[in-house]
C-alpha cells in the first residue's frame, strides 16, 4: 500500500470521516446520434462501424498508479474483453482511450460497452453499462418501387390546368418500403434523365410520419422551370444510420405544364354558312332555333368555366347559357324564340371564360339578322279582284294574315289603310294596332272596318294596306308585303 493511501486511511480514522468514494463514469463515443423520439438509443453512424472505434474515458478519482502500485483499465464489449491499459504513473488525458476492432461491429441491434478500473490500492471499480445500437442494413424498398401519381397523370400528364388545381402541386405517394424508422431522410429528384440528381426536396421521418402513408409533393414552379417534354421522378431512402441509400425506380411523365395562353377568337353561327367574325342569317335556316359554335382554336383547360352570350344581357332576345350541346362539344343550341326575337336586327355573339377566378371575354361577332322572307299579305273577305265596295262592306271589313316563319304569341301585329282623304289629311285608317298574335300558326284575324271608317276617303281612290310586324315588344317593326285596291262606292 502506498504512502498517500496510508496516509489517507490515517486521517478518516483520525478525524472520524468515511474514506473517499471513487465512482468511474460512462465510456464516451464521440460518433454516437443524439437520440430522437421513437428512434434506436445511441445509434453508431453506419461510417464509424468501417473502421476501429475510439472509445474514451474521464479520469477517474483518487488516480495514483505508481510502479509498485499500477492502475489497470479493462474495457468489455457484450461481456467480452476487448482490451486493456496499465499505468505505472500519473495518467496523461491523450491516453484514456482504448480502440475497438471493427470487426466487433458486425452485428447488428443493440450492443453494451463497460469497462473497470483495478484501482492502485488493489480495488475494482466497473462502471454501469453503455448500450449502443448497430445498424448495418439499409431500408428495403418494394419491387415496384417507383412513386404512384394519380391515374390521370398518368394518362393525361401534368398539365398546367391539373397543377393549379391542386394548389400548384403534383402530389406523390413513396411506396411503403420495409423497416420504416424515424430518422429516415427521403430526397425526391425532378429531373431530364433517369438518374438526374436535381433534388426538390427532403424530409426526415419522425415517429408520427412513420404510421401513415408517404404522401410528398413536386411544386408547380420547379416542374415549370425544367420545361415541358418527358420528365423522371424518383425518391431515394437513407436510414439515420447513414447506411447506403437504397434508390427507386424513376416515373416517367409526360409534362405540358407550360401555362396556355388565353385565345378566345370570336364564335360563329352555324346556320350562317361563315366562320367570319361577322355574318348575316337568314330565318328561315334557323326554323328551330340556331346553333352558336366555339372555334377549335380556342385554347381551354378543363376546369375552365364557359357561357355563351347571344347578345349582350338586358337587350330584348338576348340568352346565355353554359350547356354545350355534348359534354366535349363546343356547339350550344340558342333556343328559336331567342331567334325569333332578333328578327331585323343586329346582335352581338360571344362567350366569356372564367379561369381561376379571372373572367376572359372573347372577341365578338357581329351578326345581322334578316327580316323574314315570304310574310303574307293581307287578306280581306270584301275585297275580290283588288276592289273595296262601300255598299259591300256591310257591318265591317275584317282584315286577316296568314301563318309566317318564326310567328309566336309574343308579337304583335299593326295595320291600317292609306288613302286620299276627303279632308285632305294624311291619317291611316286603323284596322288593329298593335294586336297580340293569338297563336303561332293558323289565320290570325287583325280587326276590321265599317263603311263609316272607309268614307273618309274620296271615291272612287287607290288603298294601301299595309300591315307591320314586332318581335320586340313594340320597339320596330317588320313591313309585310302591302297591298292596293280601289274603293269604289
């Protein structure tokens, strides 16, 4: 026994004090991950296990090696020696460690390390144990092991219009590979050729991101920025322990992200025989109302939103709807009565798109409408061989009109006669002003006269009937062909 431990021994029973306690502390391995939630305790990085580990040790208390009295360090791996260290003097802080072969390091799981220390005065001291986790074997990914995109990207591609609906994201699913651990690091590359290493991003795996799926997403302006054309996503795994990353095979895509520019060229009408931007529609091949038709190089994506205008709103005919005559056809039916009421005149065609919520309205084309052909003339049951006798007239004259193209009951009809007045005037003789059409077909009765309405005029003079048409509540009016008799008494 040495001097200085005797001497210690000496002053605790001297003065009545309890020898000092000597407690050794855990080996130290400067490699080892911090640990994380839900992943492996002190997990040795995979690169520290290809070679000899250096495992450290503090200097523990009451140290005094001397020649006569050594102090021996024995380090244990799994219960098995590993090796050792003496000192015959004061231990120098550079050579407290000891080197652990690398073949040690080949199993993995978790594994302990402790070593003791046979003290100068001949006592042991162990130290508790250091488990430490190997983890030599990298994820297993499944066979198929690309990343699964939605059908319709698949099919269709990634499209501008498919990105803006999904937040400017094309999302992806990993598939599911085997010994899923938190601390995994996922890296998704975008790139021209099947192994580019263009990464988009990362993501490392905590404890809840291991029980529900690998959901991950490529943005919309990285996908834009690398252009359109054929494209390879792919994803690779590497465990926490830095073990080799294990690759997926790349997903090949068709890419036509490229926004479409807005070009909406002006409609046309079918039933006008030109595909101008103006035209001009004859009734009678429009009997069943009329067919508005979008050009095929209007440029549309699919959740585009879009109505077709016969003329503008608040105009008297005017209709809009956004019912095409199929679900992939660019034609809409404008219904006859719209027709009808646009008999005479001039319209505006067009439609407006509404695309993530901007509204685009497309050029317009401007469309005459004839009046239409082949009205009747009016007819009277006391006028044979073009004459009007007074003395024939009786209790009146009834004037009447034949069926037309594009009659409804929401016209109306205006006739009067002019002749040389007695009084010199200029004022017609009303029939019927402003009568509502009863029916769309059959003989439509105008009104009628007395002998007493027809002696304003000089006899014997020339008449004129002439009757009128309105299809807009009375703003115009449509001249039917006229007629001339002569009132004789």
């Amino acid at each position: 026994m040495s001097l200085i431990t005797l001497l210690r021994s000496f002053m605790s029973r001297r003065f009545g004090q309890a020898p000092l306690t000597t407690v050794a502390t855990l080996p130290r391995i400067r490699e080892l991950l911090p640990d994380i939630e839900g992943g492996e305790p002190n997990l040795l990085p995979f690169s520290a296990t290809q070679q000899p580990l250096r495992v450290e040790f503090e200097r523990w208390q009451d140290s005094s090696p001397s020649p006569e009295e050594p102090e021996t360090l024995t380090l244990f791996w799994d219960d098995d020696e590993v090796d050792s260290k003496t000192w015959t003097s004061p231990i120098p802080d550079a050579e407290l460690f000891i080197m652990l072969p690398q073949d040690r390091m080949l199993i993995d799981g978790p594994h302990t390390l402790r070593y003791t220390v046979k003290l100068h005065n001949g006592n042991d001291m162990p130290t508790m144990p250091l488990t430490i986790t190997l983890d030599r074997t990298s994820p297993t990914l499944p066979e198929d092991s690309s990343l699964v995109f939605e059908p319709e990207v698949i099919t269709g591609g990634v499209t501008d219009a498919y990105l803006q609906t999904r937040n400017d994201r094309l999302p992806a699913t990993i598939p599911a590979y085997l010994d899923t651990k938190a601390g995994d690091v996922l890296t998704w590359y975008w790139s021209t050729t099947p192994g580019g290493t263009d990464v988009v991003d990362t993501w490392t795996l905590t404890l809840a991101d291991i029980t529900a799926p690998l959901k991950i997403d490529f943005p919309g302006d990285f996908i834009r920025n690398s252009g359109d054309g054929i494209r390879y996503a792919r994803y690779q795994v590497q465990d926490r322990a830095g073990t080799a990353a294990q690759r997926s095979l790349p997903m090949v895509l068709q890419i036509n992200a490229t926004p479409i520019a807005p070009n909406f060229p002006a409609p046309y009408l079918k039933e006008t025989g030109s595909t101008g931007s103006s035209s001009t529609l004859d009734p009678s091949r429009a009997l069943n109302g009329a067919t508005l038709v979008i050009r095929p190089e209007a440029t549309f994506e699919p959740n585009d939103r879009v109505e077709v205008y016969w003329a503008d709103p608040g105009e008297h005919g005017a209709f809009k709807t956004t019912t095409a005559l199929s679900p992939d056809s660019r034609e809409y039916a404008i219904p006859k009565t719209n027709v009808s009421a646009r008999l005479a005149s001039q319209l505006v065609l067009y439609y407006e798109v509404t695309r993530r919520g901007h509204l685009y309205k497309s050029t317009l084309h401007n469309l005459t409408v004839e009046a239409p052909k082949n009205l009747p003339t009016p007819q009277c049951d006391k006028i044979p061989d073009n004459q009007l006798s007074l003395g024939n007239i009786g209790t009146g004259a009834t004037f009447t009109l034949g069926t037309w193209q594009h009659r409804n009951t929401s016209q109306f009809v205006t006739l009067h006669i002019t002749g040389k007045r007695k009084d010199n005037g200029k004022d017609p003789v009303m029939v019927g002003e402003a009568v509502p059409v009863p029916s769309a077909t059959g003989t439509m009765t105008v009104g009628s006269v007395t002998r007493a309405d027809m002696e304003v005029f000089v006899v014997p003079t020339g008449l004129e009937i002439r009757a009128f048409l309105s299809v807009d509540n009375q703003i115009s009016w449509i001249e039917f062909p006229h007629s001339f008799v002569t009132l004789v008494n």
